[in-house]
C-alpha cells in the first residue's frame, strides 16, 4: 500500500547548511513507520536524485537518527545563497520535492 510523506510525517523541512549545501530533514510521526521506512530502504541517493534532477553522485550523504525518528539529507543548493537569482536566501522552501513521495508500507 502506497503512503503519501504527508501522512507519515511531522515534518518536512530545509535549511541551508553553509551557502553552498542544503539540508532536508524528514521527522516522521513514530518510531514504527520511522523503521519501516528505514527498513524498506526506499529512501535513498537515488530517490532524492530524481526528485531534485541531480546525480546520485551529488547527494552528499543521508543520516538516519533513531532518537528523533529523523533522516537528513545533505546536498549542494543549485545555486549559492545570495548569488544573483538565488530566490530562496534560507534554503526554507527547497524541501517541496519532498512532498510528491509515496512509500510502500
């Protein structure tokens, strides 16, 4: 059965790390789904490369944080901070492309 992030988590968020990577983490509701998705090992390099339009290569790493129920991304923003047409200064909107994921659970 295919569940929507929405209804599997918290939270949904990202921030900069630095001008030039951003940070998405991902805090799921409870510990059960949080393992689950874990487990199943659908949330990898490959599934953020797609939803981002970037190489597998480019996602820096992927932390899974059993006390929170969390996992965070690290990955260079497409554009630094602050450079001429970067609309997005924070990097607070950049977790949208979250959203459109379904897991298998």
């Amino acid at each position: 059965m295919k569940r929507s992030i929405r209804e599997l988590a918290r939270v949904v968020r990202s921030k900069n790390a630095g001008p030039y990577e951003l940070v998405l983490d991902i805090l799921f509701k409870d510990s059960e789904i949080y393992s689950r998705i874990k487990e199943s090992e659908q949330f990898n390099k490959e599934l953020i490369a797609k939803l981002y339009k970037i190489e597998p290569e480019r996602v820096h790493s992927i932390v899974w944080f059993d006390p929170a129920n969390a996992v965070k991304v690290v990955m260079p923003r497409s554009i630094v901070s602050g450079a001429i047409g970067d609309t997005d200064v924070y990097g607070a909107q950049q977790h949208a492309p979250l959203l459109k994921i379904e897991f298998n659970i």
